[in-house]
C-alpha cells in the first residue's frame, strides 16, 4: 500500500522517515520528493509499505503526530 505523507519539515530526510514507518512494518520503498532546482525537500513524501494492515497501522499512528516541529498528515495515495 502506498502512503502519501504530508507536511514535513524542510529538513526531514528521507531515512527519518524510513525508520519513523518501520517502527509500524516493512517499508519497501521511501521516497523524499525534492526540488530540482534547489535540491531541497518539497515537504512531503511517498512510502510503500507491502503489507495492508501494517500500512494502516502506520497511517493510525502517525496522522497528525508532530515530527520536527511539524503535524504530518498521512493518507492512502491516490
């Protein structure tokens, strides 16, 4: 299942947000979306986590938690 996550802090990275999923499942992939002018973080990423359950277990837990500074917000990408 695929997640959007939304509203990061510039400066999270994307292992930050590897582990913050793993803690809840496997994470296939993790992906940062950045700027290609800057380089810099766009605020908000895509994790793929193959299993359902654990995937919406992520999504239950981390919604509106606050991550540096910032209230993430998760969904199920469209």
């Amino acid at each position: 299942m695929k997640l959007l996550v939304r509203n990061l802090s510039r400066s999270t990275t994307e292992q930050e947000i590897r582990i913050l999923f793993s803690a809840h499942g496997s994470v296939s992939e993790c992906t940062l979306v950045l700027d290609q002018a800057t380089g810099l973080s766009k605020g908000f990423a895509f994790v793929e986590m193959p299993k359902e359950i654990e995937a919406k277990k992520a999504l239950a837990a981390l919604h509106e938690q606050r991550i540096a500074k910032n209230r993430i917000r998760v969904k199920i990408a469209q």
